[in-house]
C-alpha cells in the first residue's frame, strides 16, 4: 500500500522482471522506440519522455492553448521521470534518435516526491556514459515545467530542435 | 473476462484502430482520410473513422467493432488521454475487452493543435503516433483492478463559506465530516463582510446560522486553530495529520459571557479588521463569532491570569497543549480560499504610507457594525467623516506588471455595493469610481450599477497614476480619463483600493502535499475548467470556492455542493474500484540484485518478502 506506482524500481531492475502495470510496459517502450525510429519521418528527429503530471500535461495544455511548436518530437507517456529506463534512452540513441528530451516536473513538485531528483541523476550518468561512447552529451536533455506552462514546454522543445539540428544528425560525431 | 487468448502469438493479436475526426479539430488539419487509407492495408488491423469516438454515437460503434471484430487491443486516436482515456477503458471493459489493452494516441493536443501550420507534416506526425501505439500493442499487460473499502468520512480544508457549505452537505448525507480551519474562528472572509451584493443582504444574518449549524452539527467535527501537516495514502483511504494549537479556553465549558475579553489588559492592533483599532490576547474579533470561545494569544499575553478570575465556568485553561490529531479520511475538499491582494507594492499608491488610502476589505470592516468604527465610515488620519471618496478598480488584478493578469471578478460589484451603501447611509457624500471596464456580471448585478448611477455616484473610465497626500491632508488622485484623454488631478478625503483576490499563503505547499498542480496564476487547477471544476487530476482530492481560481460567494457555494457531491459519489458505496499501479515481479528473472529495493523512493519494496 505504501506503493505510489512511480516506476522508479522498474527502471532499475536490470533484467526486467518487474512490470509496473497500468502504464506502458518495457516491451512496449522497445517496441515503440522500433517503429518510430525505423521510420525515421523527420531530421531532426526527437523522442521526449515526459511524466503524466507535469510535462504530459504542458504539453495538453499547450495543445489547448494552440501554442504551435516543430513537428519533430514524438511524446512518451510515463509515470513520473524517474520510471524512465536508462536502457531505452540508449535504445533511442542506437536506433538513431537525434536528440531524447526528458521533461518532469520542477524537483519540488515531484509527484513522488523525488522522482525527478533521481531522474536527474541518471540523466547526469548517462551524459558521462553518452560522452564515453563518443555520442554528444548535449543531445540529451532534462528539465521541468508545472502542468499549466505549455508556453514553457513549447519553448523547451523549440529550443531544443534548434539545438540539436545544429549537432546535425545522430552519427555525425564519428565522422572525421 | 478477455475475449482474447493471450497465450498465442502475440503478433497475431487483433487490433482494432479508431481514428476520430473530432469535428474539425483534428480532421481541420491532420488528413484523417490519409491516416486511415495508409492503416487499411495493415494485416491484423481493423481501422475506421469516426466523427466524435466520445460521442453516444461513437461510443456505440466501438462497442460494436470490438465485438464483430473480436479485436484484441484496441488503439484510439483521438484527444489526450486524461480528456476521454478513462471513458473509452470503461467501454472496453463493458465490451469484453481487458482496460489494459486500450491505448490512447493524442492527435489532437499532440498534431492538429499544435501543428496546424504544417498540416503535412502534423499528419505524418499522427501516422508515426499510431505506428508507435501500434508496435506497442500486442506487448500490452492487462490491468488490474482491486476493491478496497473505503472510509465514509471526509476532510475539508477551509473554514470559510465554500468549506461550510459543503460540510454540512456532507453532513446532512450522513457523512463524518472533519473541517479544520487555520484561524480561531469559522466564517472566513464572509464573517467579516457587512453586507454582501447585489441586494446588499446583511452579511452574517445568513452566514451566522449557517456556521453555527456547521459547528453544533453531530456529523461536524470542527478544528479550528489547526492546520494540515501531512497527508498520506490513497482515494477512499487517506491518513492525515492536523496540529491543533491550544486554545487555551474550553469550547464545550465557555458561556460565551465575554468577561475575559474585557478584562485582559492586553492592546494589540487588531489583525483582523487589518491592524486598524484594538484587540486584547483573549481574541474574539466579533460577537457573532463561531465557537463562541475565544482563544488566548500566548504570545501576547503577560499571564496576569485576570481572565481566570472573571471566568465563571472555569473554561480556561492554561495548561493545553499543542495536539497532532491523525484522522482517516476517505476524500478530502480544499477549500482554503483566498488572500486580498496587498497593495504596498505598488508604490505610485502610497498605501501603508498615506493613512486614507486604505482597502476595499479595510473599508467594508468601517461598514460593519462590528468592525472598529461600529459602522461609521471615517478617515483613519483624523477620524472626521469623509465628503468626497474614491474607489479605484482592478487594484491587483488585470496587471501584467505585477504578474496577475487574471480578473478578480468580484470587485466591480462590491466596489458598486459599497458606494451604494456608503450613499444610502450617508447621501450627501460624493462617490467616483475609477474603472478600468465595468464588468458587472451576475444575476442582478446591472441592476445594482445601474442604481449607484441613479443614486448619483461617478464612474470614471481611468487608470489611475499616482496618489499623493497633500498638505492640508487631503489625497490627490493623477489620473487619465481615457474617454475624453485627459490628465486630471482631483482630491479626495478618502480613497479605497478595490484589491483583488491572491492565492493564500502556503497553497503551494498544500498543492505539493496533496499532488494537485497550480495553474499559471498560482491558484490550484481544476481537472477540467468547464465540465469538473470541482475535481483535481487527484481522484479523491476536490476544489471548491476561490482556491482554485477568484470567486464571489455565490459560485463558491455552488462549486461546494459540486464537491460535496462529487464526493458522495465516491464513497456511499463503501468501497471503490481502484487499478493497481504497483509492479509485479516475475521470479523466473529476478537475480536479486535488489537494486529495485533501493531504487523505491518510498521504501515500498522489501526483500525477502516479495513486491508490496
């Protein structure tokens, strides 16, 4: 009962024998992250995590707002960030996404409490991990918004478009 | 309960793909003909079109495609899942089909409006969603529902108009109702109106029966000097700590004789009619008050124990001590208000420097017969009675300047109410109102501006600059007609800010607490502004009066009967369905690497003993 069904075991477990039911399963993840990345309709191309109470909702509410921002992101619903495995942002990678933006909450608002704060601190590994395998750090990003900005989450994912376009395309640091 | 076998292949599995039009929409922009052409050819999918999938309609021919087709998963492309997600899983669930294996894809919020610019690119977007939902679909886990009873009691935050009248609501339904309240006394900002609009109703004549009604209700259980300090658990379910602070006077024992109050030698600025005349440490800021007891304000008090002497039934007790009460509670209703806005920052207005500039909440305490003029309107600088008073609108609101650029709504009809009893009471005084928009809206409300002007008071369309005192004391007002653009300097004897309505203190703290996000505007956010104005993304958390946005009284109490309702709903059956969202564990793979154990923010996970 002391359960508040965040996710964050679910991501750590490194064999996937716990499935946090009610929301998007590891499988379904993988499975998604396949068929949009085969596919690869748009450069640059971004995949975004977003938690359910914070940046899910921004996004809803920059929908309700008619806020407009690029076409190229396509959204994830989690639970809470910390639910977000590290496996399936470096499954992105490797499928080719150019960029993964992870959007939570403020850390204050939590709505586990600390989720984004362990969120944070795995994204902080897997910049170091992404800077090891000679991937750009920069092409991952996390931040948060209150469930009402959808101007801010607009904002975050514009700037990051841009951003990213200017690393150019996934790959492009093992060029010489 | 599943139609489906779940132990063949999973590929294999049917899907079954609405894509709704939504009116325009999303079909004004995503080419739903497109996205449906493009799925048609898919094997082992079943796609249609539809206009509204929420409608009667729509919801019809889901019902009937998931059992002609025997579909397996269904995938609705449509709005975003916390609109309709719960609607179309309960239909699911009433036509076979497991709620689990329903997945919501969010063209609407996610493509058509945001992207109308590009309608291409928003339909390539929308088809991408759909692959995605598609690919994921067969990996889908069935969810799981338990029944778990719940606690047929329930606690409201606020002891104001809203939380009363849902409490005794509730009460009335024969639910436990526990209302706690931050300050000494219950009525909130109410109590302390004199008269309310538009039919300038005497305020407290129909509040005071309706508190005290609250206060002595057997189903009532009323807290004051208290405040929520945690609140654990989940709906129908919830462990909640209050901290009451002592009183430090008995409210079953005291009479209500007053003799204390009169006898504490104690002088204080009085907070409650905002610091203007007198109270002692023995507070009871009006005889009407509910609970009749006062308290003891420790902190002020010298402990001369005089009050002690004058109390013949022995109510007061110096010995209570601060208490942590822990209640179980089934649902809980926020109803915690507002704040006047304060004016001193906004310094072109001289407030808390000039004496007769004072506001709208200041003025209507000198209305009131028990405010600290007995109901005289006066000057606060020499006490003399005012000839010419202005009120200056939007003070507060409607500002970007400031970061409020919400309306308080309020306002204008009370600024209306005031000078219309301000005249009434004292007809030859002279009463301009300087508007930035008249908006005079509610049942009667026209009228009631309409009979100010008839009784003679001046609207004038104007921001007001500055206020200045000047030296024979009186306060000039800068200010522009925006009708006839020019700059106009006036005086007047006395001038009223009408503020407008802030979050409360510590809201954000109990909206951290309660896990109800804050709107732009720093009130708490509804779950939906037009359909579930009570309700919170929190199931089992409800919203009513200005906590969650500014409001008058009337559409306060209608939003708490709302909540009081919305609750009832949730528990008379005495136990609710609720979907687990806790992780299962699959033996067969754990290594016992108990990094999930450490991972758990709530400690939630126990080795040894399995998952929760």
């Amino acid at each position: 009962v002391t359960c508040r069904g965040c996710g964050a075991c679910v991501a750590a477990c490194p064999t996937g024998a716990l499935v946090l039911s009610g929301y998007l399963n590891d499988e379904q993840i993988s499975a998604m992250l396949r068929a949009l990345l085969s596919r690869k309709s748009e450069y640059p191309l971004i995949v975004a995590f977003m938690c359910m109470w914070c940046g899910y909702a921004a996004a809803d509410n920059a929908g309700l707002n008619k806020i407009l921002y690029p076409t190229n992101i396509r959204i994830i619903r989690v639970p809470c960030t910390a639910s977000i495995s590290p496996k399936h942002v470096l499954e992105a990678f490797k499928l080719g996404a150019d960029g993964v933006m992870i959007v939570g909450c403020y850390e204050q608002d939590c709505h586990y409490r600390v989720g984004r704060v362990r969120a944070n601190e795995r994204v902080k590994v897997l910049k170091e991990l992404l800077k090891e395998v000679g991937i750009n750090p920069e092409r991952l990003m996390i931040d948060g918004v209150a469930a009402s900005e959808g101007k801010k989450v607009a904002e975050l994912m514009r700037s990051f478009t841009e951003k990213v376009a200017k690393l150019g395309p996934m790959g492009s640091e093992f060029e010489v | 309960m599943s139609q489906c076998d779940e132990s063949g292949h999973k590929e294999q599995r049917k899907v079954l793909l609405f894509v709704c039009r939504c009116g325009t929409n999303i079909a004004g922009v995503v080419d739903v003909e497109r996205v449906v052409k493009y799925f048609s050819r898919r094997e082992g999918v079943v796609v249609r079109d539809q206009d509204h999938c929420c409608s009667d309609e729509g919801i019809r021919r889901i019902r009937e495609a998931i059992r002609e087709e025997g579909a397996c998963r269904l995938i609705i492309a449509c709005c975003t899942p916390s609109l309709h997600g719960e609607l179309f899983r309960r239909v699911a669930e009433e036509s076979g089909l497991n709620k689990g294996f329903v997945e919501i894809v969010n063209i609407r919020e996610q493509c058509s409006w945001v992207h109308y610019h590009d309608p291409e690119r928003a339909t390539n977007k929308a088809i991408d969603l759909i692959e995605m939902a598609l690919a994921a679909a067969p990996y889908a886990s069935p969810a799981k529902v338990v029944k778990v009873p719940v606690e047929r009691s329930v606690l409201i935050i606020g002891g104001g108009v809203a939380g009363v009248t849902a409490a005794l609501s509730l009460a009335e339904m024969g639910f436990k109702v526990y209302l706690v309240e931050r300050e000494g006394f219950i009525g909130g900002h109410m109590a302390k109106w004199d008269k309310v609009y538009p039919t300038l109703d005497c305020s407290i004549c129909v509040l005071g029966p309706q508190v005290s009604k609250a206060y002595n209700h057997p189903n009532i259980e009323v807290l004051t000097l208290s405040e929520v300090k945690s609140v654990k658990g989940f709906p129908g379910n919830y462990e909640v700590e209050v901290l009451k602070r002592a009183r430090y006077v008995d409210e079953k024992l005291c009479n209500g004789c007053n003799k204390c109050l009169e006898v504490c030698p104690i002088q204080l600025p009085n907070e409650y009619n905002y610091g203007i005349g007198f109270r002692s440490a023995v507070v009871k800021p009006y005889p009407e008050a509910v609970p009749q007891a006062p308290y003891i304000d420790l902190r002020h008090c010298i402990g001369c124990y005089c009050c002690v002497g004058v109390c013949d039934p022995k109510a007061i007790n110096f010995k209570e001590e601060d208490r942590v009460l822990k209640l179980k509670v089934g649902a809980i209703i926020v109803a915690v208000g507002f704040k006047p806005f304060d004016p001193k920052i906004l310094e072109e207005y001289g407030y808390g420097k000039i004496p007769d500039v004072i506001t709208s909440a200041e003025y209507e305490r000198f209305l009131s017969s028990s405010g600290p003029t007995r109901g005289r309107v006066v000057r606060v600088s020499d006490g003399s009675v005012p000839k010419r008073i202005a009120f200056i609108q939007c003070v507060g609101s409607r500002s970007d300047r400031i970061g409020r650029r919400y309306c308080s709504r309020a306002c204008c009809n009370n600024a209306i109410k005031q000078a219309i009893q301000t005249k009434l009471m004292m007809p030859g005084v002279d009463i301009t109102i300087f508007y930035v928009d008249v908006r005079a809206t509610g049942k009667l409300a026209e009228e009631a501006y309409r009979r100010a002007m008839d009784l003679g008071v001046n609207f004038v369309k104007a921001r007001v600059g500055e206020l200045r005192r000047t030296k024979s004391g009186k306060v000039k007002v800068f200010y522009e007609n925006i009708l006839t653009c020019e700059f106009v300097e006036e005086e007047f004897d006395l001038v009223v800010l009408s503020v407008g309505m802030e979050p409360p203190e510590g809201l954000r703290d109990l909206a951290s607490m309660l896990g109800v996000p804050l709107s732009e505007d720093g009130f708490l956010s509804e779950y939906h502004l037009k359909l579930n104005p009570a309700d919170t993304f929190i199931k089992g958390v409800y919203l009513a009066g200005a906590c969650s946005g500014p409001k008058d009284i009337t559409e306060s109490v209608t939003q708490a009967g709302l909540a009081a309702s919305r609750v009832a709903e949730l528990l008379k059956r005495g136990e609710i369905e609720l979907e687990v969202h806790a992780p299962t564990i699959d033996r067969s793979k754990c290594k016992l690497c108990l990094n999930c154990v450490r991972a758990c923010l709530f400690g939630a996970l126990k080795a040894g003993k399995g998952v929760v």
